[in-house]
C-alpha cells in the first residue's frame, strides 16, 4: 500500500469539499484523510448534504462506511451514527439517501472513489461477505484477547476480519485515565481515527477529535495516554501484533529486524521450514486464491494442488506436469 | 472470484486521473508539513517526554502484558543514538 505515512492529521483543520466525479450525485462532501498514490484507494471523512440521495450502485472496490452522526436510509433500513457497513465488491448496495444530512467516515479499500448504478450484483461477487452493524446499539465492548495485550481499559468492538489476512476494522476505547507505559510497533499499517476524545502518544502529543492516522508497518508509538478517555475508529491490513520494547530510538528497520529475530526465536521450525529450499509454501486452505509469482512457483504449486487433490481451473496458459 | 472484478475495473477517465493527482499533490504538501512538525519541532519537548518515560519505567514499571508490568535497570536504559530521532517517516 502506498500511502504516506500520514500522522497526526486532524480533519477539523481543513474545510470539507464537494466530491465532483462523474456518477457521483451533487451533495457529496468530503475530506481527504489518506490515499494510496498508486491505487487511489483512501480514507474520507463525508458530509452527505440533507436530501443527498444515491441510486443503488456497485463498486469494484470493497468499500466500508462508518455513522458519526445523522442518519441514513439504505434500502428500507434507517442507520444512525454507530451503523457500520463492509460492502465488498461488486456487491450492489441499495438506494441510499439522508434526510437531514449524514457524517461518515467512507473507505475504498482498493481504488479510488466510484459509482456504478446497478441493483444487481456484478458476476463473482461474493455477497455472504456483506456486513451491516448497528455498532452502538447491538455490540458489547470486550477485553482484546492477544498476547501480548493493551493495558486494562482498551477494550474493542471487532467490525471485520479478514481470515485470510487477519486485517481488521473494528471500534476502540480508551477509559478515561487510561496509560500504558511500553513503545509498540507492528508488523503491518494500522489506520485510525477519533470519532470522539483525546489521547496522547509519546511521539506524536495529543490526538482529539477529528484526528486520524495512517501508520506504516514497524513505526513506533506509545507510551499511551487518555485523561477523559476516546472512540475511535481503526483498522490494520494484517495481523495486529504488539511488539513491545521500551527502546525509543529505533527506527522501522531496527524494528522489522527485531521483529524477524523474535520470529525466529518463538517459531524455529516455521522458520528453518521458510528457508528450506524447493518449495513454495502452498496454502490448500486458500488453493483457489493463489497468486504465484514467477513462472517457476506457478508450476511447483500447480502441482502442490494435483498431489493434494485440490479442485483449481486451467485457465493459464503454462505447461505443467502433471502427478500420476 | 471478487479478484476479477477488481480487475474488470474500466481505465480511469482523465477526470478522475486529474482529480487523483489533486489529492496525492495534496497528500504531498501535507506529509511534508507533518515531517517537520513531528520530526523538527516537536524534538525537543519528546525528549523531555522520553525522559519521563525512562523514569515511569524505572519506578511505576514498563507494562509487558496488558498490566503486569517490570521494573526497567538503569542500565537497561537505551542510549541516544548519534543520529536524529525521526518518528514520521
């Protein structure tokens, strides 16, 4: 993902903005908080005018849209500030509009912002992967359960999860007198914003309301602390490890260095397994979705599915050799 | 499946090219701002922060796993690199 390391930002600071593309219905306003330069996929803060209406639509991105404030009819459905929506893609959304305007934080995951009219879902659209929360009302804070883990006092709601790549959306809080005295750094982006309150990191000062985040892999932050406690909304794009230290002058190669040390360490079979030779790491569980990148993986996994008897197509155009 | 629509996306129009450049210019000037903010400005006033750390570390305890915690030696402490402290990168 090519995004700037973005952090601190605050949204407050800046005017909101008439998203003027084409497709896109008059009363789109927003602000910019990150975007992949490459992609186009980003992360806005949206005003949708009193009165916006949207026609049912798909996307070829995976989108997800999250309620501050104000109130949105999707289909027959009224969601207030809390609803949450992960709309992967190709999946056709209803008609949505807003009465009395609606403040959200918006994300397309993949490329930049779109349109396309369509109440039907695109071919290959994977539906079951829809979700719709009312966050709020319907979903009880809990302790996260990693190891190791943030001190008593954040706990979480957990919104999405990718099983594939562990990266997840979810919402946070800090209670109020809430600290944490360690430096953490993880293995993959982290991405946040404060739907309310302020809290401090030892790099960075205070982030109130409106402040937002987007953090490469393997850059450090905390101690942490919140006099009057936060929401916030986040995400990571893989598995949310805290590595811990207390070391606040490494940078993130010192730190994806001790990352791969630990590694090493706590997993020495995976390890001594990842540099042995002649093979690929296939994954059967995920045999389907399996993206090779050389001429030379894609034979030697192609024929990791014939031994393991793994249903794939032939629609490639490499030879092969087949087990008999 | 859902990888192929995402490849099935129709070229961006000049429309939308010119308005992505608008953002990442935009995104530019402001990854710029923060650098000097977070990585000049603020140096000073985060030692004097790292400094407190240090200490909380060495009285109250540095929290391994959510609460349980460790007193950190003095010479545990990390030095100061001789290097600028970046914490935006």
């Amino acid at each position: 993902m090519a995004r700037k390391h973005i952090e601190p930002f605050v949204d407050r600071d800046i005017h909101f903005k008439k998203l003027e593309l084409k497709g896109i219905p008059g009363g789109y306003n927003y602000k910019m908080l990150s975007i992949d330069e490459d992609t186009g996929a980003c992360t806005m803060t949206v005003q949708w005018d009193a009165g916006y209406r949207q026609p049912p639509s798909v996307a070829y991105s995976d989108v997800e849209i999250f309620i501050m404030d104000g109130a949105l009819k999707v289909g027959d459905r009224v969601w207030a500030k809390g609803g949450y929506f992960f709309v992967p893609r190709g999946v056709s959304l209803p008609a949505f509009s807003t009465e009395k305007g609606c403040f959200a934080l918006v994300m397309y995951n993949d490329t930049e912002p779109h349109i396309v009219e369509s109440d039907q879902d695109m071919d290959g659209a994977e539906r079951e992967g829809l979700i719709q929360l009312a966050t709020y009302d319907d979903m009880s804070w809990q302790m996260p359960t990693l190891f190791p883990q943030t001190a008593t006092g954040c706990l979480l709601k957990l919104l999405h999860f990718d099983e594939k790549t562990h990266a997840m959306t979810f919402l946070y809080t800090m209670t109020p007198g809430f600290k944490q005295d360690n430096i953490s750094y993880h293995d993959c982006a982290e991405e946040a914003y404060h739907v309310w309150g302020t809290s401090w990191m030892m790099q960075f000062g205070n982030l109130p309301t409106g402040g937002y985040f987007w953090r490469p892999a393997y850059v450090n932050h905390g101690a942490f602390a919140s006099d009057h406690g936060i929401l916030g909304f986040g995400r990571t794009d893989g598995d949310l490890h805290n590595h811990f230290h207390w070391n606040p002058y490494s940078n993130p190669a010192e730190n994806a260095d001790r990352a791969a040390a630990r590694l090493i360490r706590q997993k020495p079979e995976l390890n001594k397994w990842m540099w042995t030779k002649d093979h690929n790491h296939f994954d059967f569980e995920y045999a389907a979705a399996y993206t090779a990148e050389s001429e030379d993986e894609r034979v030697h996994i192609h024929e990791a599915m014939h031994a393991m008897g793994v249903e794939h197509d032939h629609d490639h155009d490499h030879h092969h050799h087949h087990h008999d | 499946m859902s990888k192929k629509i995402l490849q099935n996306k129709p070229p961006r129009s000049e429309e939308v090219e010119k308005w992505l450049a608008e953002q990442v210019a935009e995104q530019n000037t402001r990854y710029e701002q923060i650098c000097r903010e977070m990585n000049d400005e603020l140096e000073d006033r985060r030692e004097q922060w790292y400094r407190e750390f240090e200490e909380r570390i060495q009285t109250t305890g540095f929290y391994w796993h959510a609460d349980n915690k460790k007193i950190i030696k003095p010479e545990q402490i990390y030095p100061k690199p001789n290097r600028k402290n970046k914490v935006v990168y």
